[in-house]
C-alpha cells in the first residue's frame, strides 16, 4: 500500500525556474542549458559518440594513474 501511495504522489522533477531576471536574461542570451541532458533522448550515433568519448577518458585516466604507480 506504501508504493501505490508514494507512486501516486511522486511528480518528476520540472525545469530549473530562475529565481530573479538576471539569471532569466542569462539564460535567454547565453543558453544555457535549464534542465540535465538526458542521452536516451539523443539520436544513436550522437549517443554512441558520448559513450565513446566517456569511455576513452576514463581508459585513459585509468591507465595515466597506474603508469604513475609503476614509475
């Protein structure tokens, strides 16, 4: 009974709301982004790219600090 209740209740999270003009002039001139990207909603080859990209830093990283352990 508890799930039902809580799921019932539950709204997601909406956009950041700027809480002066300042901050609502920045984000109309600048661009930017007011709510998080969400990579399920990108086109898969933009996707693959990310997961790409991501992947090659953390490798990197990773090796970068066993290298620095070695030596």
């Amino acid at each position: 009974m508890n799930e039902e209740k809580r799921s019932s209740e539950y709204r997601p999270p909406q956009e950041n709301e700027p809480f002066n003009s300042v901050v609502d002039h920045y984000r109309n001139i600048v661009g930017t982004p007011d709510k998080p990207i969400d990579l399920e909603s990108m086109p898969k080859p933009l996707r693959w790219f990310g997961y790409f990209f991501f992947s090659v830093i953390l490798i990197g990283s990773i090796m970068l600090l066993i290298a620095f352990l070695i030596t």
